[in-house]
C-alpha cells in the first residue's frame, strides 16, 4: 500500500537522515542570527540578523535540493563549513557547530551505508526470484 502523495521508487536513507540533521540545524542557526543580534557582536548589529538569515536561506536550498540528485548534500557540506566558520563571529558557537557537523558526518557514512546495503539485499531478492 501506498501513502497518498508518497514518492515512487527506490528511497535514500542518507537523503532522509540529512533532512532530520538540517532540519534541526535550521532552528539553531536561526538563534546563532538572533544572539549575533542580541550581543551587538558585528557592526552594524543587523549585520547578525543576515549572518542568521543568510546561512538559514542556504539550508533551505540544500533541502529543496534532497529531492534533487546529491546537489542537496552538497549544499549541506557547504553549510557545515560556514556553520564552522561563524565561531569566529560567536565563540560558543563551535560547540554547537562541532556537534552538529559530528552529526552530520555519522548520518552521511551511515546512510550510505544502510543504502548499499538495502540495494545489495534487493538485488539478492531478484536473483532468488
């Protein structure tokens, strides 16, 4: 059975588990733009608000993108190397970015893994048919 409006077609794991991961990184950069705001960090202080809003519109397109091919995957390394960048801006930010980008590395191996796997075990269903 089929879930109406669900995709046709082999799924990706690593699609989905990059989704999760730049899904929840969405609302924390989103909070990296508002107390880049809220401590006058940069000069002018709205400054902060497009740092935030800048990187937030870039995860947006990265996952647009899943649907897309692997463009989306690339567009999250991409985020991961500005979301590392901004402790220069906001020191305790590396924390966050370090975990996030520890995660993000964990979900991609894995769900290539878990990927190569399911189409190694679908091909072996097709041979025993």
């Amino acid at each position: 059975m089929r879930i109406a409006g669900a995709r046709r077609g082999p799924t990706s794991t690593q699609k989905a588990l990059a989704s999760i991961v730049l899904g929840f990184e969405l609302c924390i950069v989103a909070l990296f733009g508002l107390t880049i705001f809220g401590m006058a960090v940069l000069e002018p202080r709205e400054l902060g608000l497009f740092t935030g809003g800048g990187l937030a519109l870039l995860i947006l397109v990265a996952l647009a993108g899943m649907r897309r091919g692997r463009f989306g995957i690339i567009v999250g390394w991409v985020v991961h190397a500005l979301m590392l960048l901004t402790a220069f801006i906001l020191p305790m930010s590396l924390i966050v970015s370090v975990l996030f980008s520890a995660l993000w590395v964990y979900c991609m191996i894995r769900g290539a893994r878990i990927d190569r796997d399911r189409a190694a075990w679908l091909a072996a269903q097709g041979d025993a048919a």
